[in-house]
C-alpha cells in the first residue's frame, strides 16, 4: 500500500481526469479534476482490497490470513 500511495500522490498527481459537470441551464461543461492529487490514500486502499478480495475469491489465501476479505463471514 506504501508503494502504491507513493506512486499516487508523487508520480501521477499532475494526471486531471476529465469529469462532465451540468448547469442548470442546460448546459454542460468538462472540466479536469486532479483526482490523485486530492484521493491518493483511498486509491491505494481501494487498490490494495481489490487485491485482497480477488486472492480471496481464487481462494489463494489460507483461510484465517488476515488479508481474506470474508474473515468475519459465517457459513
């Protein structure tokens, strides 16, 4: 997660992602937002339990391992 925080908030923070804003007018206008530069910490935490749940579901991580995302799950 550190790496990938690092690598947010450093090396892609000059990255605007275009995102459509409406008026009430009717009108729309695009507009770029830095989005790394404001959520690098949830990208990277977002990023990290993606990994984990997708360990999860392949069933690659031995059950009772902290990183499962199902450890509270009851059958």
């Amino acid at each position: 997660m550190v790496v990938l925080l690092i690598i947010f908030s450093q090396h892609l923070r000059n990255i605007e992602i275009p995102v459509p804003w409406g008026s009430r007018g009717g009108g729309r206008k695009l507009s770029r937002f830095p989005v790394f530069q404001v959520f690098p910490i949830l990208f990277a935490l977002i990023t990290v339990w993606c990994v984990c749940a997708i360990l999860t579901f392949l069933e690659y991580l031995p059950e009772g391992d902290p990183a499962r995302v199902d450890v509270k799950e009851e059958l």
